[in-house]
C-alpha cells in the first residue's frame, strides 16, 4: 500500500503560562482564610487525583511546605475513586508515576480505601468520604479544572467532582456511575451539598492548564465560593484545551492511549467521540476511522478507552491487564466503551487497514493526521490534503519538514523519531540513560 507522505504542522500557543507553579501555591495558600478554617497543630490532608497533571509532584510538594509553615501537620491522600484497581498498592503506585512519593514531599501519603459515610443526598443516596480525610482537622484538594469525558454540565472535571467522586473511593464512584451520565451531571451536584455540610473541607486548589497542558493558573477557592466559582473557571479551561486544527479527518493515528492523557485514555473532546449508551456524539471533530498503536507505561496496564479506536494493535492487548480495566469500565457504566477493536501484529498492518477503511481510496486525497496521544497536541503530522488547510491559520505553523511513515523491523512506527519532546521519547532517553549508567558501574 502507497502511504501518505506527511508534513509536520505546530500549534503555536499564545496563552497563558505560569513560569513557577510551586511559588503560585505557596501565595494562593497564603493568601487564602485556610488559617480561619484550621487551627495550628492542625493534621490537614492534601488530596490528590489520578490525573497525569503538569508540574503535579512539585504543587504538592511546596503545598506541604507551606502549610508545615503555617504550622500545620500535613500528609496527601489518594482522591482517585476506583483507579488503581481500587487497592491500595494501585494507588500508591499511581501517585509514585507522578513523583508523589514521601520522599519527595517530605510527608506521609495514605492510600487506604476506608471510607466513612457522610449521609444520604436529596436522591437518597449514600455519600462516601475517605476516612483520613474525614478524621483530618482540614481538607485541601489539588485538582484540575477541565471539560469532562464523560458529560457536559455546570461542574465536570475538577474540586466539585474530586470531593465527590475521588474522595469518595470505590464506593463513591460506583454511586453516581451506576445512574450514567444523569449520575455525573445531575447527581454530583446534590452530593457535593451534603460533603459540604459534613466535612472539613477548606480549602480548593483549582489548577487550569493551556493547550500545550501547561500550568496557566492557579486559583484558590473557598468553599463558601465553590458553587458559584467553579462553572467559571470550568469556562476558561474550555476556551484553553488543545484541539486537532482540523474538524474532519479520515483517519487519526494516536500513538499511545492511557490513563496519564485522559481519564478515557483517549480524550473524547479530541476524538470527537463519547460513544455513551443513548447520547448522541455531537463533539467535534468528525473522524471516520482511528487507530491507536500502543499503551502508555504510566497507565499500568489499564487500557481503559481502547473501544473509542475502531483498529489496534495485539501489543496493546498484551500489556492490558483485563482487571484493573474492566474494573474501570465497570464502575463507570459506560460498557460501548468497552468493546475490543480488531487487533493486529503490527503498527505497519493496522495503519494500512485504518486506510482501507477510511472511506477514501484514493491516498493524495486522505486526509489524515498522527498524534502521540490526546495530550501533547503541539506538534502532528499531517497529510497533504490537511496540510493544506493548515497553512496561513493563524496559531497554525506548517514547518518546511516531510517525511515518510517510517517502520522499524518489527512493522512498528517509530514514534520516537515522529514526536522526539513526547513523553514517550523521554521515556526512552530515560531508560537508555539508566542502561548506559548500569553498563559503567
């Protein structure tokens, strides 16, 4: 089969960027009434998710630092729902990919999934708490604000649904998953009510990342102000996330999926699809066929999102572990999701049937584009049809760079040379610095 020669197009982002993160928290904490809320000597628990958020080990680390300052007794815990596979050793594990570790924060991490309840919401459902948090003197979530996966609503991703969901461990997260998306939408909202009523909880740390998934602002919220804030800060994450700079491609080439982009593997707001059970898909863009060739290390082996690609690829199927990903897709409701695409050897083999099938027979017209994954958006390699929409864009940079798809022995892409400032490629200079460390010892 003829493939496409490609052209390498950057987005270029002229948003907003904090140049010291840590330095943010420190004065957000600072200039918060945490002090109003907490008594010195008090245990205050920093809760932290499973999301693969920028500059995340060094906010929670200066997080600690601050409040140690202000003489308080500070230690972090897992805010992740079931992820993890729902055990302690997961989630430990988890924030340790991140560099949340006790070494690195100076403080103790609890990963333990006791969990107390609070009560039951206006639904009458239980609502679920973790239990260290629940037994601290004060309660500081560290999130993300940003459009959700699953749903659209006033509060999507972010303190809302960390103190619902992610404090709320397995059970909590199972609660509103087994409604669907009315349990995301409409339920999250009555159950933080009663959170509020019932904890202490005092203190957000909304973090908004731009399209390059850097740290654009950090903003304190009080919890009097939660409700009302939070809808605004979800509206400028929106106008920030990175998108593909095309709405229409015949096939899109995702390099790696896993939990570390989007707590869908692949973000839906980028593929333009949620395939959710009697919602219909109104997402942009409009893609005809997907393929993703690999699972990202950081997901340990969750491999949730793999039913969002119509093509695979048998290695992705070899690194999933069936439990943790089933787990997840279980406690989530959303089973379309689920579904095992066609899988084979090589990335050489699903690529040429991602062409077969993408409805354009004719290879100078597909319009095509590769991404290292739904994350790391700067730079992807086009077609000639698409490279050719590109040009002139504003934001939009079309380099003087084209290239073949290159394959190594194997029939794998070699994804490293594609994308060299992805994640994946650092991780490889990483692993062959060690290996070259080893080899002098």
């Amino acid at each position: 089969m003829q493939f496409p020669r490609l052209h390498l197009v950057e987005q270029v982002c002229d948003q907003p960027r904090l140049d010291d993160p840590a330095a943010e928290v420190r004065r957000q904490i600072l200039g918060s009434r945490l002090g109003e809320r907490v008594k010195p000597g008090g245990r205050v628990a920093v809760a932290v998710g499973s999301r693969g958020i920028a500059n995340l080990a060094v906010m929670v680390r200066s997080a600690i630092q601050v409040l140690r300052e202000m003489a308080y007794k500070p230690f972090v815990v897992a805010a992740m729902g079931s992820h993890g596979g729902a055990t302690p050793e997961g989630q430990r594990d988890l924030l340790a990919s991140y560099g949340i570790t006790p070494e690195f924060i100076q403080a103790d991490v609890s990963t333990a999934m006791d969990r107390v309840c609070l009560g039951h919401n206006s639904w009458d459902e239980p609502v679920y708490w973790d239990r260290a948090a629940y037994q601290a003197d004060g309660v500081i979530t560290l999130s993300r604000i940003k459009p959700h996966t699953d749903f659209r609503g006033r509060y999507e991703s972010g303190i809302v649904k960390m103190l619902v969901i992610g404090l709320g461990k397995r059970e909590g997260a199972a609660t509103h998953h087994q409604y669907g998306v009315r349990g995301l939408r409409d339920m999250i909202p009555e159950s933080v009510k009663v959170v509020l009523q019932n904890t202490r909880f005092a203190l957000g740390l909304a973090v908004l990342e731009n399209a390059l998934e850097q740290t654009a602002r950090i903003v304190a919220v009080e919890p009097e102000d939660l409700l009302n804030s939070e809808p605004k800060l979800l509206e400028q994450a929106r106008q920030m996330m990175g998108r593909l700079p095309v709405r229409e491609l015949d096939l899109l080439i995702v390099g790696e999926l896993g939990k570390n982009y989007s707590g869908t593997g692949m973000d839906v707001n980028v593929l333009g699809r949620q395939m959710i059970e009697g919602v219909p898909d109104t997402l942009d863009p409009r893609i005809t066929r997907i393929c993703v060739l690999d699972l990202s290390e950081e997901s340990h082996g969750n491999a949730v999102g793999l039913g969002l690609a119509d093509l695979t690829t048998r290695k992705i199927l070899a690194k999933m572990d069936p439990d943790i990903t089933n787990l997840n897709y279980f406690t989530s409701c959303f089973l379309m999701r689920a579904k095992i695409p066609p899988a084979f050897d090589t990335d050489r083999e699903c690529i040429e049937m991602g062409l077969r099938t993408c409805w354009q027979p004719r290879s100078e017209r597909v319009r095509m584009a590769i991404i290292p994954n739904t994350l790391e958006l700067k730079y992807l390699w086009v077609s000639e049809p698409v490279a050719q929409e590109c040009q002139g864009r504003t934001h939009v940079r079309l380099h003087d760079v084209e290239t073949p798809l290159v394959f190594d022995e194997r029939g794998d892409l070699h994804q490293e040379a594609l994308f060299p400032e992805s994640l994946r490629a650092r991780r490889r200079q990483a692993y062959h610095h060690q290996h070259e460390l080893r080899s002098k010892e």
